[in-house]
C-alpha cells in the first residue's frame, strides 16, 4: 500500500483557485459534500 491509497474510489486533482474566490469555492464543495484538502 503506498502512501495514496486508502481504499475504495479516489480522484485526485488539483485546482487553481484565485485568493479572492477561495472561500466561495470551499463552499461549493461543501455544498455538494465533496471531500477535499487545502494545501497551500
């Protein structure tokens, strides 16, 4: 098992998101119960 896997279905993507849209675009995940990280 290497560091990425934690069983089941995943995708992983990045996106780039402008700093002034950054917390409208947290809570579209949210809203559609997305799983995601912020890494900055």
């Amino acid at each position: 098992m290497n560091s990425y896997d934690q069983g089941g279905i995943h995708v992983y993507f990045a996106l780039h998101i402008k700093t002034e849209s950054f917390d409208s675009a947290i809570k579209v995940l949210n809203d559609a119960s997305i799983d995601h990280k912020v890494i900055e």
